[in-house]
C-alpha cells in the first residue's frame, strides 16, 4: 500500500511500501524555478545550493511546458528521487541527465554545476587540480575527467562559418627544439587559427575600427595544404577574404572560392603582418603556461582549444554557456568515458572534437535564438 507524508519545503511525497524510494508527482518539481542564468558567482551559490535546487532547474530546462513521456506521451509522472528519474504512469522511465554531461555520474550535480559555472565564465579557467581543491574531490583524475567531460560539450555541431574577413595562421606548441626551428620542427604540436575580423565605426570619432570576432583552433598533424585547406574550408565560408602569409600550403584557397589576399611579410618599418592572429596565439600560449603550467599533453591539446575558442567567442554572452557544458542546449551522448579518454590518441581512445562550420551561430544564441548586433564595447577588446 502507498501512503503520502509531506516532503522537503512542503512537496508531497509517496513513498513505497518497503521504503526504498521517495517518489513524487512532477507537476510539483518544477515550483516556476528561474531558467535564466546565473549573473556571478554569488548568485549562482545562492540559486545552486543543494540537489533538489540543481534538479528542479534540470527539469525545468528539460521540460519547460511539463512533462511529456518520450515514449507513450503521458504528461503525468512522479520523479524517483533517488534515481533521478520520472516514471510516467505506464512504468516508462525517463532520466533527468540522459543526453548531459551528467548522465550516469557518481558524483552530485551540485559539483556538476559548480564545474559547469568555473570552466564556461572564469577568463582564466579553471585546471584540474585546482577544480579538485576548490570541490574538495579525494581524486585527481575525478576532476580531470570531469572537466574534459565538460570540454567535450563545448563543441556544438554545426556551427556557423567564419565570415567577411578573416585571417588565417598557424604556429607551434610545446617546449623548445634544438636545431628545428620553425616548420622544420618535428615534436612540437601544430596548431592552425582563423580569426574573423569585425570592422565598426566609433559614434563620436567617426573612426573605422577592427576588433577580433570569433575565432576557429584545430591541431593539425602539418603545414601542408592537405591539412591546412581543409580546415579552411571546414572553418571559413565560401567568398570569405582570407589573409595569409606567402606559406604554398594555402596556394590553392583562390581555386577553392576564397579571395586569398596573402600577406608578405618583411622587416622594419616595411614590415606586414596579421596582429590579430597573432595576438590569439599570443594570448592562449599565455593561458596554457599560467593556467595549466605547460602540462598540456599534446594528445589533449585539441580538448583545450575547444575550451580556449568556446570562452573567447562568448566574452559579450557569458550566460547561456553554462546550459551548453551541461549538455542542455544540445543533447548528446557522445562523451568521454574514463578508459576512451586516457587512451585518446590510440585505437579505441576518445577523440577530441575539432571545428566545423555550417549554419548555427555560436555567438549570442541559444536554442534557434539569434542575436547578430555588435555589442557594446569596453575600452578595451583584448
């Protein structure tokens, strides 16, 4: 027999006869829970302060007009508390995390949250070690797979393709080698960037400007143009102005559909080059010596490009990233276990996502919501 008690802030509760679940109707999980994201930190600590706040805000987002069965179509349904599942009355089970980042975890989505939070707003990021001292985590590799987990959700599928200008280089990572400089190098990683640039006229001045839009890294095996045209084209739409230097590997962008302007570049004061891709390599060999202390393998590099483009290219929409790391703006079940990730590079191991372009703006959207205008600018665009 099934009897009712009231539950935790007054929701009615039932219960089993043998006491081994707390189950309770959907209709009161959801309490209206706002879905707008956090602001800072303080906020977000004060929203996200147990498991029952992070589930309401996970059904919420997952069910925003009530629950609908995925199976049989009921909208009824009580929530298995200690599954984190909704059972509709025809005994089908839908789980609150399935297609998340959080799916079939051990730990509590209250740290998920927490993780989620750091890695999609903190400018610097957050390391593993750090994650695991902040969280209290026993284990290193917890916080480490956790935050690749996360890493991997960046990517979204699909997204829109660079275009107007952009420009287009490649440069080295990894500790220094004797007698190779340059392309000639041979253990050091290959990273290619496309930076798209953004020209605006000031209000008062009437100045034309150029500022740094979104940005595209993908690690390449070498600077021939059978690795480097490709990211191109995977990156850059058709018709784009696209500077280079005089490297051949790019030699064939103007028969593929691209304006190739390449760049010469000499010495002095006769000397041209490419600030703004320059300022990207700059900046994220910065954060990868003062963040992760150079202790990026290079088998793991592409994971943190992907963490590096996803915070640049949302440094004016901090908010919705925290629904793309938890998985809630794409559903996908397509992340790293354990043993794929610690064997990437190998076969059967993970491989880390890398951009693609095609129709979906990742810039000030979220779920078919498109935001296009130039945001205002701080007196400083980095």
């Amino acid at each position: 027999m099934v009897g009712g008690t009231v539950g935790r802030k007054g929701r009615r509760e039932q219960h089993s006869g043998d006491g081994s679940r707390n189950i309770q109707p959907t209709s009161a999980l959801p309490g209206a829970p706002r879905l707008d994201p956090p602001r800072n930190l303080l906020e977000f600590s004060r929203r996200f302060t147990s498991e029952c706040a992070c589930e309401e805000y996970l059904f919420a987002a997952r069910y925003p007009a009530g629950f609908i069965c995925p199976k049989c179509g009921s909208r009824r349904g009580w929530f298995l508390q200690s599954f984190k599942l909704v059972e509709c009355p025809n005994g089908h089970k839908a789980s609150l995390t399935a297609g998340t980042v959080m799916h079939r975890t051990k730990q509590d989505l209250v740290t998920w949250f927490h993780a989620a939070y750091l890695v999609t707003t903190l400018t610097p990021g957050v390391s593993a070690l750090q994650f695991q001292r902040q969280m209290g985590l026993s284990r290193y590799e917890t916080a480490f797979h956790m935050l690749h987990k996360l890493r991997a959700a960046l990517v979204a599928p699909g997204r829109e393709s660079l275009h107007g200008e952009v420009e287009v280089d490649e440069a080295y990572f990894g500790g220094g080698e004797e007698g190779r400089p340059g392309r000639g190098s041979e253990t050091k990683s290959l990273v290619v960037c496309a930076v798209e640039l953004v020209r605006w006229t000031e209000a008062k001045s009437r100045k034309e400007r150029v500022r740094t839009g979104r940005v595209r890294l993908r690690v390449v095996p070498d600077a021939s143009a059978a690795s480097l045209v490709p990211f191109v084209k995977d990156s850059v739409q058709i018709g784009t102005i696209v500077y280079t230097d005089g490297w051949l590997g790019y030699s064939t962008l103007r028969a593929k559909g691209y304006d190739h302007r390449p760049v010469i570049q000499g010495t002095g004061k006769e000397a041209r080059y490419m600030p703004h891709v320059h300022r990207i390599f700059s900046n994220l060999k910065g954060w990868l010596l003062g963040t992760h202390h150079g202790r990026v393998t290079a088998k793991h590099l592409q994971a943190y490009l992907n963490e590096y483009t996803f915070r640049f290219n949302r440094r004016f929409w901090r908010g919705l990233a925290f629904h793309r790391a938890l998985g809630l703006a794409v559903h996908t079940e397509d992340h790293p276990t354990y043993d794929t990730l610690h064997r990437a590079g190998e076969d059967g191991g993970w491989v880390h996502p890398s951009p693609s372009g095609s129709s979906e703006p990742d810039d000030g959207t979220f779920c078919g919501q498109q935001t296009r205008a130039r945001p205002t600018l701080p007196k400083s665009t980095g």
